[in-house]
C-alpha cells in the first residue's frame, strides 16, 4: 500500500492511501486450490508408501516361508536317503526290525523300543502312520557301521541281564590298526541271533581286547518279543551309532502356529522348520513304477501282505502356510495333499500358502529274492 501526499491552501498536508493492482496476500479461491493439490500429493505419497510397505511385508514373508519349507524338506529327504543303511549287515532287509531300547534323562536304559501304533516291538527302515484327516508321520532308521567284517561270535549264550559280550573268533587287527579304532566307549554292537531280530546293546568301556566287551545294563524284563537268550555262535558287529527319526506336524493352538519338529531317542519336539501346516507321504513298493505318480499308495498296513514288499520311493508332499495374514486381505484356501483334502474340509482364511512335492529313492533298496516254485 503507498500513500500520496499533498497540500491544501494553508499548507495543510493531507495522505491518501492507494491499493496496489497486486497485493502481497493470496485469495480464497487460491488458498483454497494450494491445500487441494497439497492434499492429493500427499494421497498419493501414502498411497505408494503403504502399498510399497504391504509388498515388502509380503515379500519378507515368502522369502521366510520359502527358506522354512525348503529346509524342513531337505531335513526329511537326507534321513529317507539313509533309511535302512547297515540293516543289509546284519543280514536283515526294509521289512525285517532291528532291536534297541529308548533311554531315561541319565542315559540308563529305559525301555525297548516299540512304535505307538504297533504292538511289536523294533525298529524298521521306515515306518509310517497315516492319517486321512490330518498330517502324516514317518520315523526313520539307519545304523552307521565303519566296517562289515564282524567282531566275533558268542563264545556263550547271552541273556538279558548279562554285562558282559564274551567273544570268540575274534578279528584280527590289521597292522597299524589300534584297538580305539575298531571299538569305543559308547559304540553300539549288533549280536544277530540266527532266528530271530538283532539285539543292539551299547558298550560300556574301552575294551583291552574283542574276546571280553563291557555293556550297558539292559531294559529288565528279558528280550523283546518273549526271546529269553541269543545262542552261542551268534555274530557280533559294530555298527557304532544308531539314528532314530520321526518327523511329524506340532500345533500351538493358542497361537495359531504350526511347526515341523523331530523326534529322536535323545529329544523330543527339535523344530525343523516353522510354519509346516502338512505333512503326506505316498510309498512305491518293490512291485509300482516309481516314475508314475498314480503307482503310490498313502498307506502300508504293517499286518497285511503290503509289509512283506520293500519301500524303493517315498513321495513326500509339505504344505507351508506364512506366519502373518495376507497384507492385502485376501483369503487362501488350503491346500490338497495326496489323500488329505484340507482344502474341502476348512474354509479359506488370510494365510497364504504354497507347497513342496518331491520323490526320493531309497539307497537301501533291493529287489527281493523271486520266492521258490512248488
């Protein structure tokens, strides 16, 4: 604003403001067109924030999701490669069992060893229990002998209570072969009875000599499957360690979370991997075509015929779900795993998912001997 000055007669001054055709303030309309824009590109700004926050967070994830379902199925596939390794040793095949017990906290003997849906006791190859309505389980065996020569024979019966593996024929150590290499503290022996299943007992000290072996106190109450003694003559080997896997689904209900965890004579509930909602397996026996995938069964009845045709192909099929709802709020339906159809049975819900299905061929795997003609 600028004022104008002048006189009257008398010499009086007088000012007169005059308005500039551009003021310094903004109008209304202006203001009014200013927060508009501003609103919208601040709209806009949030709007690619957020969606870029909900791809990240979906991103991080998958990635998790990804890495949780591979690694639990690696976990599974590298113990079904070993399944049934040193049976063929001991003279036994995938539908003959192996004998050991379960331990207390202390390491004592506990108990032998016996499959919660079997009334037999021992451990073979592979075992599996399955379920319709939820996931499978499988429990895999394997033994880890160093060499296939045998330590000797019973030099005498052998019972249940003796601390003692009195030993005849003994190997003969090679040259610059010690007696620590061949038998240690802590080593498992197989004693192979001629009729009946390997008893697998533990030792106990470092022997001086294979003709006297101390062991571990054994389960009381006898041998499993009502055999009261192992007859002189009978081989004994060093398989030196025994590995004892079940792989199952656990479920924290008040959490809402599933994990895959193993089971094994030293642990129970070790988590594998996170987020494993299911869990199937199908078996190709010795008479399916491993390449055809309609070959499989979902079930092998230990008390049937089946038990008598060994496994040569596991498929195994995971399902993951992610740890948090979908960002995006869409809904997923559950997935289908070879005979267990979640996906009819449950509504969708904000979890994603996403599958792994892979086939291992046993290692272990021989073809059984044609049976004799009449």
């Amino acid at each position: 604003m600028k004022c104008l000055q002048y006189k009257h007669a008398g010499g009086i001054t007088h000012q007169r403001a005059l308005f500039s055709a551009h003021p310094l303030g903004m109008t209304l309309i202006e203001l009014m067109a200013v927060v508009f824009i501003g609103s919208l590109l601040l709209s806009m700004i949030f709007f690619v924030y957020t969606n870029s926050s909900r791809s990240m967070m979906r991103q991080e994830v998958i990635m998790e999701q990804l890495l949780n379902l591979r690694g639990g199925m690696a976990g599974i596939t590298r113990e079904l490669r070993t399944a049934g390794n040193g049976f063929s040793l001991l003279s036994a095949t995938q539908i003959d069992r192996v004998q050991l017990y379960t331990k207390n906290e202390d390491g004592s003997a506990n108990a032998w060893f016996s499959y919660p849906d079997d009334g037999s006791y021992g451990a073979a190859p592979i075992h599996m229990i399955d379920s319709d309505a939820g996931p499978d389980s499988i429990t895999i065996c394997s033994l880890s002998p160093d060499f296939a020569a045998p330590l000797g024979a019973l030099d005498s019966e052998f019972e249940s209570h003796d601390t003692m593996l009195r030993l005849k024929d003994t190997l003969m150590l090679p040259p610059g072969l010690t007696m620590e290499e061949v038998i240690k503290t802590g080593d498992y022996l197989a004693v192979v009875p001629p009729d009946s299943d390997p008893i697998l007992v533990e030792t106990k000290a470092d022997p001086s000599d294979l003709s006297t072996i101390q062991i571990k106190d054994l389960p009381s109450g006898g041998f499993p499957n009502g055999v009261t003694e192992i007859p002189q003559g009978s081989m004994v080997y060093n398989v030196k360690s025994v590995r004892l896997r079940t792989f199952r689904i656990w479920v924290d209900t008040p959490r809402n979370e599933t994990f895959l965890v193993m089971d094994s004579q030293d642990s129970q509930d070790d988590i594998m991997a996170e987020g494993i909602e299911d869990l199937q397996f199908a078996y190709c026996q010795s008479d399916c075509d491993p390449t055809d995938v309609d070959d499989y069964i979902d079930e092998v009845d230990l008390t049937s015929s089946n038990n008598d045709l060994p496994i040569q192909s596991v498929r195994v099929f995971m399902v993951s779900r992610t740890s948090r709802p979908d960002p995006y709020n869409n809904q997923y339906p559950k997935i289908n795993a070879i005979n267990h159809n979640a996906g009819e049975t449950s509504p969708p819900d904000g979890f994603p998912r996403r599958s792994l299905d892979t086939v291992v061929n046993l290692r272990n795997f021989t073809v059984p001997s044609p049976s004799p003609g009449p």
